[in-house]
C-alpha cells in the first residue's frame, strides 16, 4: 500500500490519452498491480512447504526459477519485463549478484530503482525502460536470464529465445515461468475466455507447454526441461477470482464511471485487467490455461 500510494504522488493517474498498447496497459493499472502485490511481485503465487502468507507465495515463484543454478556474487542476471524489480531485488539480496531488469514502462524502471534501495541493494541493480523484442546488449552480457511471465509477449518467441540465447555467455541458461494454454484443442466456451485473456492483457499469443519447448529447440538450446506448476497456482488463481468479482459487475452494469473517474482508454485497461485475470485464473482452474516452468541451457 506504502508502494501504491508512493506512485500515486509521483505519477498520478492519467487524465488525458492514455496508450492502448501492453505498455499503455500496464502504465494504465500500476496501481493496482502495487495494491496487488506489496512490494512482492507482480506474478502468480506458488504453494509449498511453509507457504503461508500471499508474499510467501510470490517468494517461492522466485525460488522456482533459481531452482538448481549455480548463481553466485560473480554472476549477471538479465530479468526480462522486470515489474516493479521485486525479483531483481531479491536476486541480489540472496546470491550479491549483479541484475538488470528491463522494463517497457518508464515508470516502472523507476518503481523498481526505488525498491532495490529500500532493500539496500541498489548498488547491484539497474533497471531500463525497453523493448523485450530489440533487447540492447551485446553478445555474452549474461549468466542468467529469466522471464517471469512475461515471454508472453514475445512476438515470436523462437526469435526472442535466439536474441537470448545470443545475450547468454556459453553455459548460461535461460529460465521461466510461462503463460500458456493446454495441448488439446480449446472448445468455444473456452476459446471465447482465451480471446479476454489476450485482449484484456495486451498479449499477442500463448503456447502449448509443448510449442515452447519446441521453440527453445529451434533457437539452439540444450538440455532443456520443463514442468508444470498451473497445480501450485490454484489459490492464487482462486484468490484473482474472488477479487475480480465486484468490478467486472460494476462493468456488466455500466456503472463502472462512477467508480473509475479516468478517461475511457484506460476504463477500458482496467475492465480488461480483471477480465483477462479472471479469465486465465478460471482457466488454470478448469485446465485450459497452463502455467509452466521451462528452462535451456546455451551449449558451452
């Protein structure tokens, strides 16, 4: 909540346009992403031994994704649509490591500067503001780099996955934990909440676990794994259920303007926000949404 409030003051809520992109999207509900999360991150939480809290939840996503490598003071970690920076945060905290997050929303870069110095670990981590699909590094900047839930937005993610594999130094690897829908066809019922997930999100398309596994393939991976988490997910999906309820019915009534006083561009953010976060959480709950770890390895 201190987050939330801290973006309001510095960036109010927008007036006048607001962009209809991913990047107006998520610059559209920052606040409600903060209210979301507490300085935790801005993904789907896990169940696991000893998870209690919510920000627990979003802490064992984040063990996940280091989960058997050997990441150490001398690594570099690229962190690919980096949020609010809660993971790059973490990430030093835990290994001293050096991070990089990039962000599309400048925004954001600067929610997240301003978390890593709460935690006293600014010094080892930087944040940009750029485009996931034109990344600027050279070649063999990086040990590590992670996409939490947010290869999604690739917009072709076998040519995403070489442009990462190209930043990776010899050995390095690439994690994630991966939105995407099941391996069998969906039927129209579902077919018609997969649409609100992509319309709502600003995503252009999610794969079968398969299809992404096939893709880290194409792009010259080895040792490549993947497993499926959607059954550690289901209290938060059910959680964004419940939540989503009363204003996807101000919605449905027409009488959200009265409690989204902002322009119609971003009402309509808002409306897609907790219809595509409802939408995908019933869908992990009924099996035709799939969150999934996947991880590659750069041949040395």
């Amino acid at each position: 909540m201190r987050n939330q409030r801290l973006f309001l003051r510095i960036f109010p809520r927008p007036s006048g346009r607001v962009d209809d992109s991913a990047t107006g999207y998520y610059r559209s509900v920052t606040d409600l992403y903060l209210l979301y999360s507490g300085g935790a991150g801005w993904h789907y939480g896990m169940a696991g031994d000893g998870v209690r809290t919510r920000a627990e939840a979003l802490t064992r996503e984040n063990e996940i994704l280091v989960e058997g490598l050997e990441i150490t003071p001398e690594s570099r970690i690229l962190d690919v649509g980096c949020g609010d920076g809660a993971f790059a945060a973490w990430c030093a905290e835990k290994f001293g490591c050096r991070v990089t997050g990039i962000t599309p929303v400048p925004e954001h870069a600067f929610i997240a500067r301003a978390l890593a110095e709460k935690r006293t670990v600014d010094h080892l981590c930087r944040f940009l503001a750029g485009d996931m699909n034109r990344l600027p590094f050279v070649d063999g900047s990086f040990d590590f780099v992670f996409n939490q839930e947010s290869v999604c937005y690739a917009r072709d993610k076998t040519q995403y996955l070489a442009e990462v594999r190209r930043l990776l130094k010899p050995g390095g690897a690439w994690s994630a934990v991966a939105f995407g829908i099941r391996e069998e066809p969906l039927t129209p019922a579902e077919a018609v909440q997969y649409g609100k997930v992509l319309d709502g999100f600003r995503i252009p398309g999610l794969l079968a676990p398969s299809r992404l596994e096939a893709a880290l393939e194409d792009a010259g991976y080895a040792e490549i794994k993947r497993g499926d988490l959607t059954p550690l997910s289901r209290k938060t999906a059910q959680y964004i259920v419940r939540v989503s309820r009363f204003p996807l019915w101000q919605f449905k009534l027409g009488i959200a303007p009265l409690f989204f006083r902002v322009s119609a561009v971003r009402r309509r953010h808002i409306h897609g926000h907790f219809s595509a976060g409802a939408a995908f959480s019933r869908g992990l709950l009924e099996g035709y949404c799939k969150l999934t770890f996947h991880r590659g390895w750069k041949p040395r």
